[in-house]
C-alpha cells in the first residue's frame, strides 16, 4: 500500500506514474515464469484517487476482495 497527498491539482501526475510503475512491475514479472503469481498481484492491483490523495494498492490475489479493499480506501479518504 502506497498513499501520496500530491502537490494541489497534481493528483493525476501521480496516477500517470503510478500506472506507468504497475505496468512497468507487469512487464517485469512476465519475464520470469516462478513469478506469475507477483504478475497477477501487480495485475490486478489499483490505483485510487481521491481528491489530491493518490492511493496504490496490491493485494495477494488469492481471495483478495478488492470491493473491500475499494470500500477501506474509500473510507479512509473521505
């Protein structure tokens, strides 16, 4: 879990960036076969706004509820 409080205006920079790492991770993870289960993680992982609050999340895939996880964050921001 990863949380930022960009600079005012600037949250979608950091979700650009972000984005850009988790594909980067994908990428990464897809050259080596005893990682699949790292790929799937970063796959599936989120990135989540709110406001000027950016949120990164990657969860163990196996029984990961990220409806949950969407529900703490949201929570948690507002």
């Amino acid at each position: 879990v990863l949380v930022v409080e960009a600079a005012s205006g600037k949250a979608q920079d950091v979700v650009t960036a972000l984005e850009s790492y988790k594909q980067d991770q994908v990428a990464f993870y897809g050259n080596y076969a005893e990682f699949a289960d790292g790929q799937a993680q970063i796959e599936e992982g989120r990135v989540v706004t709110s406001g000027d609050y950016v949120v990164l999340v990657f969860a163990n895939t196996e029984g990961a509820d990220y409806g949950e996880i969407d529900k703490a964050i949201d929570s948690a921001l507002n």
